[in-house]
C-alpha cells in the first residue's frame, strides 16, 4: 500500500465514490470534508480492503489541511471540495464561492508542491466549456472554455492557475473535467443547488408522476462510480500527465432513454417532451444540450474508459438503491 491519498470534499456526492473506488483497490485514504460522510457510506467502507481515515473541517482552512497531510504522509491529494452555486447564492455568497472553489485549491498546492508531494487532481467541470460545449461535435480538451457561471468560472481559475505553477520539479498538477454524473451516494449536501436531472427524474418515478422535459436532455451521462474508477487511475499513473483530462461516457443518451430504463423498476412512469418549455416538470439549468466530451486523451494515456451501456448502469443504480433506500429521493 502506498503512501495515504488525501480526499477533500470527501463526503459529496462525486468524492464518496472517489473514495468507495479508492479502497476498494486497497489504498489508504484521508476524507476531509465540513461535515461528517454520511452513517451508511462508512459501514459500506469498512468492509473494503483499504484503510480510512475521517477529518472534518473548512476546506478553506489550508494551515489545518496542510498538518493533516503531513501528519499521514500523504503525497497524493485530490481535491474535489466545492460549491456549486445557483443564481441567488451567486449573488450572496460570491467571494465564499471563489475561495471554496478556487483559491483553498491553489493554495494547498502551493503549500504541499514543494515537498512530497507526487500528484495533486483537482475536479473542475464541464461547466466550464459553457457555450462553447453545446452542438454536436464532441469537445475535446483543445476547445477554449467559455465559463459562464461562478462555479464554472471558479474551475477555470484554478485550471488555469494549476497549469501556471506546475513544473517538473514540483508535484504533479492535473485537472479533470467531469461530465454531467449520476448514480450511488448522490445526496443533498447543502453545497449543491440543484440535483442532477436523473435523480430528478427519478424522483418522478417514484412519485408515480409523468415527467414532461423541456427537450429530450442529451447528455454523455457518466456513472458516478466511473468518475471514481477514472480518478483511481490518474492516481496511480506513473508518467507525468497532461494538465487537463475530459472524463466522460464516450456516449451520449437522452433523459427519455433513462426514463425507458426506469421503467423496468417503475413500470407505470411515463416521460415525455413538454409541447411548451414553461410546461416541463424538471430543469436541464442549461438552455441547450452539451455535446458529449471527447474522452480519447484519458483513455490513451491511463487506459480509462467509461460503461457505455446505460441500461445496465441505471439498473446497477437502482440495484444499489434497493440496499440503501435513504439515498432513494422521496
């Protein structure tokens, strides 16, 4: 087992099967988030072959991050701490945002790079494409971002910033731009303004409610344990990487082929397209569909590629939900 790995934004959504992937190769993890990972997901962990270790605190807080990073030796960080703003939030909490997002990321890599430090990943976004990610064409890590909200423009700072103070005689610097997730140990944390449209939808079905969308909503959605499986690797790799790694499907699907998977569990659900916008039940938050991400880079250098069946990762999905039905939406 190699030296423990430091996970901050543990407890969320994306970092709980960053984590969950983590330890069940056998690593030893560090989980530092605000509050405490939820009951289930550690009993879940305790039964995997690595070894945990909880801290809770302010991400922010990068002296306390720090002492907690040299007091276990860590020498892999990955960064996945954030709030992902809505517009109120925005406007009330804007320099909290930047500092969550952005700022508490750079300085900890600041602050470790000189030392032992071997790789440090930092979670961005497809966010932070904004217009420049909509159409078909898959969009490749050459598409210049145009990042259109605090959150996305929050990720972009730090990408770049990152890419400006990594070099070869300083720890490893590498930025991952997840795609749209869905799947096990999403949660309402109180840092995310909105859930993803999956888990919406199947709020819906649960309710028995048909879904009007307000289009078909296609989307390279990624199973969020794959998220974690490609997070494991870029760990592991033991070539220096490039600076920046679309993780994404490899696939695009529409919420309404979601909808159809969900229907072998909840037979009576129905979705459909609105016939007007203002009619639909569940927000896309964006005004068009992104294209998917082009994934080919990761895959060529860490040999990562995504489940392409959607059906048999929605299953898996409710599957697990069966065993942890207070993660089920209401």
């Amino acid at each position: 087992m190699d030296s423990p790995i430091l996970v901050v934004g543990g407890s969320g959504f994306i970092g709980l099967n960053i984590v969950e992937a983590l330890l069940a190769k056998g690593e030893a993890v560090v989980l530092h988030a605000l509050d405490a990972s939820p009951a289930a997901a550690l009993a879940d962990f305790a039964h995997l072959p690595g070894r945990l270790v909880c801290a809770t605190g302010d991400a922010a807080d990068t002296q306390s991050l720090v002492a907690l990073a040299h007091a276990h030796k860590v020498r892999r960080v990955v960064y996945g701490a954030a709030i992902t703003a809505g517009p109120l939030r925005e406007r009330q909490s804007a320099a909290r945002i930047l500092s969550v997002n952005a700022v508490a990321a750079v300085a900890l890599y600041q602050a470790l790079a000189e030392s032992e430090l071997a790789r440090f990943v930092y979670l961005s976004s497809v966010a932070v494409y904004g217009a420049a990610g909509y159409g078909t064409t898959p969009t490749a890590e050459t598409v210049e971002p145009v990042p259109d909200s605090l959150y996305a423009i929050s990720k972009y700072t730090t990408e770049r910033s990152l890419a400006r103070l990594r070099d070869a005689s300083r720890g490893d610097a590498v930025c991952l731009r997840l795609g749209p997730a869905f799947g096990p140990w999403e949660y309402s944390t109180g840092l995310r303004d909105t859930l993803s449209p999956p888990f919406e939808l199947l709020r819906h079905a649960r309710q028995g409610r048909t879904c009007l969308l307000p289009r078909a909503g296609i989307r390279d959605w990624i199973y969020a344990p794959d998220i974690g499986a490609a997070v494991a690797a870029v760990l592991s790799a033991p070539q220096r990487l490039a600076p920046v790694y679309n993780v994404g499907a490899g696939r695009t699907a529409s919420l309404l082929e979601i909808a159809q998977a969900l229907r072998q569990h909840y037979p009576q659900f129905a979705a459909r397209v609105a016939e007007a916008p203002q009619q639909a039940t569940l927000d896309l938050y964006a005004p068009h569909d992104r294209a998917m991400l082009d994934a080919t880079r990761l895959e060529a250098d860490v040999g990562f590629q995504a489940s392409r069946d959607l059906a048999a990762t929605v299953a898996a999905w409710l599957a697990w939900l069966d065993r942890h039905p207070d993660f089920a939406p209401a």
